[in-house]
C-alpha cells in the first residue's frame, strides 16, 4: 500500500502547477490624455514643495504642532492601525495551509465491572491513545494563493492607514484655517460696526440738531445693527469649527488653547508661487488609496485561485499513530502505525464550484472597475484644485484693490459729507461696499487656502511611513496583550511595502 501510495504521488507531483490568474496591474492608459500641467503649477522651474510634510509650506509652528497631535491620537488613524494588526493576524492563518490541516490527538479510558449471579465478578481497565496527522498537498496552488490574497490585504491595510494620514492631516490643515478665517471675519466685522456705530453716533447728533432727517438716523442704525447681528452667526461656527478640529486631535469638544495663541495679531497666509515637483500623474498613482486599491485588485485575483482549486483532486498524507492496552489479564498491548495518501474530489458539485469561480471573477472585474474610478477621482480633485488654486490667487490681488478702493471710498464719503457736499446715503453705501468687500477678501483667502490644502491632498502628499510601535499608543498596546496573547504581532516590525502588488517580500508572520 505505501508503496502504491508512493507511485502515485510520483505520479502526480509533475502536474504541480498554481491556478489562477496572477495580478497584472490595471491599464490606466487613458491617463495619458489628461493635460497634467495643473493650470501652470507643473512644469519646470520654481521651488517644489515637499509632499510629505506640505503644510510647512505655511510657516505656522502652531499647525505643525497640532498635525502631531493628530497623528498621535486621531481615532480613525488608530482604527486603520488597527486593521494592520487585523491583517496581519489574517496573513497568520492563511500560513496554516503550509503545515498538517489535521493534527489530533484523542484518547479514551475505560472502566468495566461485571458481575455474576453467583456473586462473582472481575473488572478491568482498558486505554487507547492515537495522534492523527493529515497534510494536503498543495498540487493546485489553493493554499499558496490563499498566502498571495492575504499577504496583499495586509499590504492594502498598510496603504489604507497611510491613506487615513492624508485625509486627516489634510482635515486638521483645513479645519485650522476654517477656524483662523472665521477669527478674521469676527475681527474684521467689529471693526467694521464700530466704524458704523460712529456714523450712528454722528447721524443721531445731528437729527437731534436738525440738521438731517430721521430717515439718516434709521439707516444708520440699520446698517450699524445689521453688521452686529452677523457677529453671533460666525461665533457660533468658529465654536463648532473648533469642536471639529478637536475631535480630529483626539480630544473631547471644546477649548483649544493652541487656538488662542498670536489670535489678535493672526494673519492669513498666502501660499504665493507654488510648485508641483515631479509627474502629476506618476503621483497620482502613487496616491495611498490608488495603492490600496491596487492590492484589493490583487487580493480578490488570488481568490479565484483559491476557489478554481476545487474543481480538480485533493490529495492528502495521512498518517495515525495508534496505541491500546488494558489490565485484563492476557491482554497485550499494542501498537499501529497507518500510512498512506487519501484523495477527495467533490466532482459532483461542479455546477456550485465553476459559479462560484464566475462570482470571483465579477468580484474581481469589480475591483478593478473600483481601482479605475479611485485614478478618476484622483484626477478630478488635482484638477479642480489647482484651477482653484489658480484663479483664487488671481482674485485675491484683484480683491485687495477693491478693499483699498472701498476704504478709500468711505474716507472721501465722510469727509464730504461733514463738509456738507453730499447726503448720508453716500456714508451708508461706502460703508456697505466695505463691508461686502473685506468680507469677501477674507473668504476668498479661506477658499485659496483650501484649495492648497486640496491640491496637496489630491497628490496623495502627507503621509509617511510609520514604525509599528507608532501606530498604537503603549496603552492600548498593554491592554490588548492583557486581553490576549499576541505574541510579537504588535511589535514585529512592518515589512516595506512593494511599489507593486507583483510577488514580493513575504510580510512578517507568527
């Protein structure tokens, strides 16, 4: 028997081979067509702004300090640090494949009393123990591409967590100058009340000389109470601005005293001059969440393998060691040993298997469909960002000379109006035209700064790559090894991520 068992694994060795498809990369070649010079910021020349650490290109050490936080204690970062773990405990148990699926101990012990009429009867003890061990053979690659889909979900996690970096450095940046520009607009709107609560001062002085008519004094009073009545609306945002940007730093809502430094002499930036180094479209696809994408396209490919493997012959080593005895007198112990192949082939289930192949292979032509869409998406927010970018600077220098036309504008209204050359309505319009013009230079501010932090964002900038012990706090660390044995999974270092889900570096298991 051992020795046809022999013959025939001889015999099937040869036909070892690894079903499937292996991973090819999407075409993206219609990327091509994208005019990727970004409405100027690409090309050569200028100073590059580096996309790792890009909201230095600010110069504020206060939204420096506070992506740090956020990078420490943000919750959705710990939960995308989180499934690397989970990943890596799944790459774990698809390593189990390598090694005996069966492996069984059992034992059994027996007491038997028997008795007679007479009054006479014996009793005896009667043990057996075996050890069973199967091991399938991986003829078909089932187990290697179950290793393959695993190992590229725990590459995809990795990319995830960096992808979760930029959206939450990129929010941190966004929610911070939403908060300094909603400081601008309070700052900006007193100052403007108190020019106009003078104006109501002198309007009231002189309707009471008779010197103007009433309807002076309630425009006066209409505008001045006007602007104050937009002060609570933008209190109220800036308080829920904060909160958000809060919650991002991994705190509980409410003050920031990061917030409160420099807050009276606070100025917007202006991120003048940018510059994109490198081949916006080899960025792009370098983005994390392009990345990620990529390894789901190779994690669902390995699949079908997996699934594709059952319609042909399981072949198994099968191996019991067998041992019996008993006290009953002239009862020897003994011994076996059984060895040999087993084979197992489901070939009645071919109709449920090939559909379930044709299911793998929807999922999979889905992924690659998703992958596609992530490249799309990409394109349009780089896009729109930097025509945003473009055209908001464009506005800004044509917006400071309306500002400084309309300051002007009041100062010669006033003037001629206390020389008594012109009626109040041209104090009360040059005031409005202030007003609607500082405001809009301040949001058109916010709104270029956002769509710098939107053009970094879209190139996939502001990630970097973290050591396993920075992923999770020591805490969290201690309170999940008290719970559970984890082994080294938490500390095993992070293997490198390959540019490409092709066959790669084996990630560290247990």
């Amino acid at each position: 028997m051992v020795r046809i068992g022999c013959l025939l694994l001889a015999g099937l060795l040869p036909a070892c081979t690894v079903l499937g498809p292996d991973y090819q990369e999407p075409d993206v070649g219609w990327l091509e067509r994208w005019d990727a010079t970004l409405h100027g910021l690409a090309g050569e020349g200028g100073e590059a702004q580096p996309l790792r650490f890009w909201w230095r290109v600010f110069g504020d050490p206060v939204l420096d300090r506070l992506v740090e936080v956020a990078t420490e204690n943000n919750r959705d970062l710990r939960q995308a640090a989180l499934r690397i773990f989970e990943s890596r405990a799944l790459a774990g148990i698809a390593t189990a494949g390598r090694y005996p699926q069966v492996q069984q101990a059992s034992g059994a012990l027996d007491y038997v009393a028997s008795t007679r009429d007479a009054g006479g009867g014996r009793s005896f003890v009667e043990y057996n123990t075996a050890l069973t061990v199967g091991w399938e053979l991986d003829f078909w690659g089932r187990f290697r591409r179950a290793m393959e889909s695993a190992d590229a979900a725990f590459f995809g996690a990795i990319e995830n967590e960096r992808a979760v970096q930029v959206l939450v450095h990129a929010d941190v940046v966004d929610r911070y100058f939403a908060y300094r520009v909603l400081q601008e607009r309070i700052r900006i709107a007193r100052r403007n009340a108190e020019i106009q609560r003078r104006s109501f001062q002198i309007a009231t002085e002189q309707y009471h000389s008779g010197n103007t008519s009433e309807l002076d004094l309630q425009q006066a009073k209409t505008q001045y109470l006007a602007t104050l009545a937009a002060i609570p609306d933008l209190e109220m945002r800036l308080r829920q601005t904060a909160n958000a940007l809060a919650v991002l730093l991994g705190r509980v809502p409410g003050d920031l005293p990061e917030l409160s430094s420099a807050e009276g002499s606070y100025r917007l930036p202006l991120a003048r001059d940018l510059h994109v180094s490198g081949l916006p479209t080899r960025l792009l696809l370098r983005r994390p969440d392009v990345r990620a994408a990529a390894w789901a396209v190779a994690a669902q490919s390995a699949r079908i393998g997996v699934v594709l493997a059952e319609l042909y012959p399981a072949v198994s080593l099968l191996g019991t060691l067998q041992w019996a005895g008993g006290t009953l007198a002239g009862t020897p112990d003994a011994g076996m040993l059984t060895l040999g192949p087993g084979l197992r082939w489901n070939i009645f289930d071919y109709g449920a298997i090939r559909n379930n192949v044709r299911l793998q292979d929807a999922r999979l032509q889905r992924t690659i469909e998703a992958y596609q869409n992530t490249v799309l998406q990409a394109v349009r927010e780089v896009d729109n960002a930097a025509i945003a970018v473009v055209k908001t600077e464009e506005q800004a220098g044509l917006l400071d000379q309306t500002v400084a036309s309309a300051r002007r504008a009041l100062q010669i209204a006033n003037t001629r109006y206390r020389e008594g050359y012109s009626d109040f309505q041209r104090v009360l319009d040059a005031q409005r035209a202030l007003v609607s013009q500082t405001d809009r230079q301040v949001i058109n501010r916010g709104t270029h700064l956002a769509a710098v932090i939107q053009l970094y964002k879209g190139l996939g900038g502001g990630w970097s790559p973290r050591a396993v012990e920075a992923l999770l706090p020591a805490d969290t660390r201690t309170q999940m090894k008290e719970r559970t044995d984890w082994g080294r999974l938490l500390e095993a270092p992070l293997p490198v991520v390959p540019a490409s889900p092709a066959p790669a570096e084996e990630p560290s298991r247990e």
